[in-house]
C-alpha cells in the first residue's frame, strides 16, 4: 500500500503527467501550454491517490480531484488564454475509467456475470461522480461571473 | 481598413463556427465564438443557434437587412490546437483587429487567415504515434504495470496509434473506428503477450483503451448541459456512451475470438 507523499506518488505524479503530456500532443497542442496541461493530469492523479489515502472511499476522492483540477484549469485556462473546455477535457482523462470499462467486459466475456455488473454498475458511478464534478464548477465559475458583471 | 457588409460577416463567421465544431468545440462556445465575431464587425443584431450537426446564424442590421445562413457539419474529429488558435483569432478580433466595426483586414484576409489556421500543419507523424505509445505506456504504468509491461504497452500504442492513423484515411465513422481500434489493442497485446514472458496482459490492454476514451465527448455533454444546450448535451451524451459500448464490443469480440483460438 502507497504512503501520500513518498516516492511513490511522485512516480505515478510524473507518469499521469508524461501520458497526458501525450495526449495533448495527439490532439495536436502546441507550445509551452502542454507542460500546464501535463501538470494539471499529474496534480488530478496525484490528488486523487492522496485523498484515497486519506479518506478510503473511491467516489469521494475522485469528487474532489476532479473539483481540484477543474478549478485550476477555469484559472490557469483563462490566465494563458486556452479555452476551459479543451483544458478540462485533457486534464480528466487519468480518472476516466477505461480500467472498469474493459474489467467489466472481461467478466462479461468469462461469464461471470457477477463481476461484470458489479463493474459496470461502478462504471456508471464513476462517470456520474466525474460529472457531477465538472458540472459544480463550471456553474459556480456562471454564478461567478455573473456576480462581476453586476458589480 | 474596411467595413464588412452584412453578407461577407455572415459567410466569416459561419467559417469560424465550422472549423470550431468540426474540431470538438463545446456549441455553447460555438455560438459565443460566432457571435462575438459579428459584433466585432458591427453587427451585434446576431443570433446563432449551434447542434453538434449544424449551424444556423442569422444577422440583422436595422429593420431593412437580413442575411441568414445554415451549414451542415458532417465530419467531426478532435483538434484541441485548432479550437484554440481560432478561439485566439476572434478574441484578437474584438480586441484589437476590428474597432467600433471598421477592421483592419478585409472579408478576403480574414478568410485567409481562417484558411491558414485550417491548414496549419500538425505535429509530424512519427512523432504523435510517439506519442500515442508513451501515454499507453505511462497509462499501463499507472494502473500497476512493471517496466517490461511498459515497453510492450508502449509498442502497442504505437501500433495502435500507426493503424488509427492509416483508418482515418478510408473516412470511416467514430464508433467503428473505435470498434476496431480497441480491437486491434487486444489482437496486438495478445500477439506480443506471445513472445514476451512473464507479463500480465490486462494492465496493456488497459492502457492501450486509455488512448480510445471519449473524453472530450463526455466533457462537452457535461458543460452543454450545464450551459442549458439541451439538445447537444444530450447528443454528445449519447456520442459519448456509444463510443464506450463501441470500446467495449471491439475489445471483448477480440478477447473470445482468442479465447476460442485457444490461448
């Protein structure tokens, strides 16, 4: 079992950051703006494994490494002048879960139906969680502005 | 310094709003995008009405002049870099270009410029399906993988990356290409599974689908939705469950094709 704070987690911090580091490549983005968005996969992870740590329950450490990262990207999107969604959508995807996805079609495919509802059912969870997440900060971040603009 | 009349603006900014869409924008920025253009040009009577397949915009100017225009988008793929350099052009435009409606870029120039952004060359090929293999490999080092499952995850991204590349020459949808990209990632994990000892193949696979997940599908559904776009929230939602049942499909047809071949 990880400790938070040790070697460990600064391995899976720089690997979540190297595979989105990639992944903003393949989606074609250019110049420095892909370190932040390299640092914002890696901060994802990283809080997510911390808060894991810490609490033992899968959907609230989820919840609140994804509020964590949307924040940061509605505020570093708008400082380098990215649009949130493309930030948003590249700084998510180590929490998305393809690992349940293809776990709950293995069981499907070995016949056990047992484990294979069991990940679908955290499947659908788990998008819900991430979701729901995302849709709690770009509301707050509406409110926000709209507060301002009146101000 | 030019004045662009109600028909050049109309054609300009229908351009921005098709290359945004076609490149996985959220409408909801569509339409912004769309509509800060026209008031940059002076023409802030606008009203653009975005779905992920089409957009509609008609502008007014005053009582006597109406120009309204739709366009169907038919091609969609992901190009985050393109939505920001296009998002970049417009903010220039309201800011700096264009001033209380005369710019400094006729209807031509700025259709260049869109032209110019369109074509822009892309990182070079050899170096995203690089690319493509260290974020299946750093995926498969995420979930618990050792360095040897590394090496072999990293080759089957590459490959992985190489065949999405050649199969979006032939045009074909997003879920068959998903479809057969996952199921390429098991027929490849398998196949190296065969030469190379001692490896545990579901931390591979898994990071070869981590390169298929419709992330930005799911984004989009979520900040459409909570921007009130019903109508795409719930396509993209439904775009993006149909890619994962495609992911799902691809990857165990290819799991009991190689169970029943007997490996």
């Amino acid at each position: 079992m990880m400790r938070p704070f040790d070697q460990l987690t600064l391995m899976q911090f720089t690997w979540a950051a190297l595979s989105i580091l990639g992944f903003s490549i393949r989606t074609n983005m250019r110049g420095w703006k892909i370190l932040l968005l390299a640092l914002g996969g890696g901060l994802n992870w990283a809080a997510y494994l911390i808060v894991l740590y810490y609490s033992d329950a899968l959907l609230f450490s989820i919840f609140c490494s994804t509020l964590l990262v949307c924040v940061y990207s509605e505020i570093v999107a708008r400082l380098v002048k990215v649009p949130v969604s493309v930030f948003v959508t590249c700084v998510i995807i180590p929490l998305v879960p393809g690992r349940t996805l293809y776990y709950a079609m293995q069981g499907y495919i070995a016949g056990d139906s047992a484990a294979a509802s069991e990940h679908t059912y955290k499947l659908l969870l788990i998008s819900g969680t991430i979701a729901m997440a995302i849709a709690v900060v770009s509301s707050l971040t509406n409110i926000l502005f709209r507060l301002k603009n009146r101000f | 310094m030019a004045v662009l009349d109600i028909k050049e603006t109309t054609r300009i900014s229908l351009e921005i709003g098709r290359i945004l869409l076609e490149n996985g924008a959220t409408t909801n920025r569509v339409e912004l995008m769309m509509r800060k253009a026209c008031i940059a040009f002076g023409h802030p009577d606008t009203h653009a009405y975005v779905t992920p397949t089409g957009i509609f915009i008609s502008v007014q100017n005053g009582d006597d002049e109406l120009s309204t225009s739709i366009r169907r988008i038919e091609s969609r793929r992901i190009d985050l870099g393109k939505i920001t350099r296009v998002s970049k052009l417009v903010n220039d435009m309201s800011k700096d270009i264009c001033q209380d409606g005369v710019c400094r870029l006729n209807s031509d120039e700025f259709l260049a410029e869109l032209g110019r952004i369109e074509t822009e060359k892309n990182w070079p090929l050899w170096f995203q399906v690089f690319c493509g293999g260290i974020t299946s490999g750093c995926f498969c080092l995420l979930f618990g993988g050792s360095w040897l499952e590394f090496a072999v995850a990293y080759g089957v991204g590459i490959l992985v990356s190489l065949s999405l590349q050649l199969l979006g020459l032939l045009q074909i949808n997003s879920f068959l290409l998903n479809l057969v990209g996952s199921a390429l990632v098991v027929f490849f994990a398998k196949t190296l599974d065969i030469w190379v000892p001692r490896i545990k193949i579901d931390n591979i696979i898994i990071g070869g689908i981590m390169l298929l997940v419709p992330g930005l599908s799911f984004v989009n559904a979520i900040r459409d939705t909570m921007s009130g776009d019903l109508v795409s929230g719930t396509a993209r939602a439904v775009e993006a469950i149909f890619i994962a049942v495609a992911i799902a499909t691809g990857s165990g047809v290819m799991l009991k094709l190689w169970a029943l071949w007997g490996h």
